[in-house]
C-alpha cells in the first residue's frame, strides 16, 4: 500500500510559488563527482543520493541529480544544456522500473530551467534589471540549492499544519504504508494538548517503513494498534471512532487519481463501501509528487510507464518474477491506481485540494 527560482525566498506571491524546487542541500558525500576524466553517471548520482538519505523522496533525488548534471556538464549554450537535460532525464526514467515519481520531479526541473533560461532577470523589479547571461543562469541554480533545501524542509511541516487539522478529539485514524509525510501529521496533531486520538496502523511484514513509523508514533506517546492487511473490512465496520483514512503516495496524476503502495485502492474502496459511521479517506503529498500523466486505462499501472507483472494475464500468479526479469518492479515495490472519485481531498503544502483542482496546479505548478 517537496525551491525557489527567484533569488527572494520570502516572495508570497503566487508566481514565486509556483517555481520553487524541493532539493536539499548538497554534500561531498552525497553529491559524487566525475572522477578521472569519467562522464557523469546520473543513474549513479541519483542511486547514491537516495541511498545517502533515507528523508529523500525519488522526485527530489531526481531533481537534485539534474542539478549536479548542471554542475558536471561543459555545455555553452542554452540550448545545448536543454538538449543534454532531456537525454540525461531519458535515460534516468529507463532506470527504473516504476518512473513516475522520478518523471514528476524531473518535469519540475526541465520546466524550471526553461523559464529560468527563458529570461530570469537580476534585481528586484526596477527598470535597471538586466537579464541574466546563460553562465550567470547556470550559477544562480547552483548557488540557490540552500534556498531549495529550505523549502524541501518546510514542505513536509506545512503539510503536517494541514493536516493536523483533520485529526479530531476521540477520533481514531486509520493508516498504512509507513509514509513520512503521514508521520509528520499524526506526530504534529499529537503536539496538540486538547487532542487525544489514537491510531489504527496495517502492517504486512514486508514494509520496513511501517515499522519505523510505528515506532515513531509510539515513542511520541500515542496509543498505536497494528492490523494485518485482511482485517481491515472488519475493523472499518466494527470501529465507529475511525473518522480519518490517511495515506501517502508515490505519484499523483493530473486527475488527481494517485500511485500507490499496492494495497492502497482496496483501502480507499472500502472506506467508503463498509458501513459503520462517516469516513474520510484523505493523501499527504508534497506537490513535488504531481506528475503530467492520467491513466489511460484504469487499473492498469504499466499503461503510464510502471513496469510489473500483469497478473491478468495469470502468467506465474504468486510467484515473484523480479529476481527473474530485469527491470520488473520487486513485488513488496508494487503499486496500484486509486480513482479520484474515492479521495476527499489530498493535503499539500499549498493547502488541502479537491481532486479536481489538481488539473489546474499541474498547469500552474508545473
């Protein structure tokens, strides 16, 4: 079952918003260099970034290794830049068995850069600004990682502000998936002294990071049960307190149908198909996780890019063929498609949104 582009980072307008990137803060270690007249590897870059921080979402890992391509490549011109950008990114998203959440990070940056190389100006709106060089455009990238680092932090606890919001006195919330961001939320509703609720957690065995959130929230004081995956109908009939189905995702398409751990669409049927009181089934996302494609035939996730097994077809059902085919999703990795129809609203940094309104944030956004 997370950037500025202008050089203010306390802008509020709109336009600012919309073109700040979620990338952290580089380091030696993380941020490996082109050693002895070696190219640059960016499938490297991005598996030894999202290794070195167990924080780092695939999106951002993406984006931060198309910055270091920025920092590696001896390109001239802009439109040579833009070129190698796109074979970099190509042959990042081939790599990897499910894309998505690296195509939504990289789409950020590829548009990014193009507004930026399009005419960023220096200054802050006077009729002496100038428009900036391509070199001094390539600079201000670099340069402007801590402001993006920034802004990756403050995503994750505007989100948990959010969301916080919607866990209630006496309520119990239902949760699965061991998403940070849902950690983030329960962690910050349990810093609210008129608030006592407790947490309901679906754990398989196989998802390490179930554990860790549990243990999270338990040392945090909250009072957190585990279920296995075939008891969730029963509790959500018998359990008339849970009022809140929170998950995370991986990716959320353009009509606001999301990716997620497998096991998430069953969830979301049943919250709202078992009857025993009013339940709301909402997704923590960082806006960094919207990515340009709709799936075109629901629910099959390999019709937008994701590549594991197709047990319609029953060819080898139970068996794990990841160790078999390469470049197949692990079967604890899988994921599948949750219809919009069934969210009532996916909290972002910039606010809750309806389904419908993620149309407009990918135009505005991304």
């Amino acid at each position: 079952m997370s950037s500025d582009g202008p050089s203010n980072p306390e802008s509020s307008s709109s336009a600012t918003a919309q073109q700040q990137l979620p990338v952290r803060t580089s380091s030696t270690s993380s941020s490996p260099q082109p050693q002895n007249g070696a190219a640059f590897d960016i499938v490297r870059t991005y598996r030894e970034l999202l290794n070195s921080d167990r924080d780092l979402t695939m999106g951002v890992a993406a984006i931060e290794s198309l910055i270091e391509l920025l920092r590696a490549t001896s390109s001239t011109t802009a439109m040579e830049l833009v070129e190698i950008v796109k074979k970099e990114k190509a042959k990042l998203l081939a790599s990897a068995p499910n894309p998505l959440p690296l195509l939504a990070g990289a789409d950020l940056f590829e548009q990014f850069l193009l507004r930026s190389l399009r005419g960023p100006t220096a200054g802050t709106g006077s009729s002496s600004d100038r428009v900036l060089s391509f070199d001094e455009t390539r600079q201000h990238l670099l340069d402007n990682k801590d402001l993006f680092a920034q802004r990756a932090k403050a995503d994750r606890d505007s989100i948990a502000i959010w969301g916080s919001r919607y866990v209630v006195d006496g309520g119990v919330v239902l949760t699965a998936g061991g998403s940070r961001t849902v950690t983030k939320i329960l962690l910050r509703a349990a810093t609210d002294q008129s608030k006592h609720f407790k947490v309901i957690y679906i754990v398989d065995g196989h998802n390490k990071r179930s554990d860790v959130a549990v243990s999270q929230l338990r040392e945090a004081g909250l009072e957190v049960e585990t279920i296995s995956p075939h008891k969730v109908a029963y509790v959500l009939g018998n359990q008339k307190r849970i009022n809140l189905v929170l998950v995370g995702t991986e990716v959320v398409m353009q009509n606001g149908g999301i990716i997620s751990g497998m096991g998430t669409a069953q969830l979301a049927h049943l919250t709202k198909t078992v009857k025993g009181g009013i339940k709301r089934f909402y997704v923590a996302a960082e806006t960094h996780k919207i990515c340009r494609k709709s799936p075109i035939a629901y629910p099959m996730v390999n019709r937008v890019g994701v590549n594991q097994k197709d047990i319609s077809k029953f060819d080898n059902v139970g068996v794990d063929m990841s160790d078999r085919i390469p470049g197949l999703v692990a079967e604890q990795d899988e994921v599948d498609y949750t219809d919009p129809e069934l969210i009532d609203g996916i909290i972002t940094e910039q606010g809750v949104k309806m389904t419908s309104q993620i149309w407009e944030m990918v135009d505005n956004y991304i």
